[in-house]
C-alpha cells in the first residue's frame, strides 16, 4: 500500500456543509485513477471531530506513513486530518 485516503466528517458538519465520506471517498479515488497512483488503502473517521488527534484511524494512518508503507496521502480538504494544523 503506497496511496492512502483519508476521509473523515462529523455529523455535525455533514448537515451543515453537505459532504459526506461517501462524496469525499469517490474524489479521492477519481483523484487517485487520474494521476495514475494505483491501489488506495481507505482510513475512514465517520463522526469524530478534526480537534482531537487521538482518532483511530488517523493514528493507524500516522503509523503507517512512519513505517514506510504509505507514500501518499488523499485527502479532501487538509481540515479533513486536523482542524488546527499547526
């Protein structure tokens, strides 16, 4: 596994804004068949919020970028792996 989706939304904001992982999942693979980044592994955070970097899946991701096996990383918008990037 090279490329890596990340997909991630709270209740909250998926009434608000209108995104859901299934329209952030569908991007981020058309994403990945247009430039050719073959097989995508899917992390996905349905319900939790971006302020808490204790989330499952963003930890398995962060874990498997630091042991090599994942190149890439899709995501929708950077708000989607934290909400406070800095």
């Amino acid at each position: 596994m090279a490329v890596a989706l990340y997909a991630r939304v709270s209740s909250e904001e998926q009434a608000r804004e209108g995104f859901s992982l299934a329209s952030q999942l569908r991007s981020g693979h058309l994403y990945a068949e247009l430039h050719g980044l073959g097989d995508v592994a899917e992390y996905l955070e349905p319900g939790l919020t971006g302020r808490d970097t204790n989330r499952p899946e963003f930890q398995r991701l962060i874990a498997d970028v630091r042991a090599g096996e994942v190149q890439h990383v899709i995501v929708w918008r950077m708000n989607r792996l934290h909400r406070n990037l800095r």
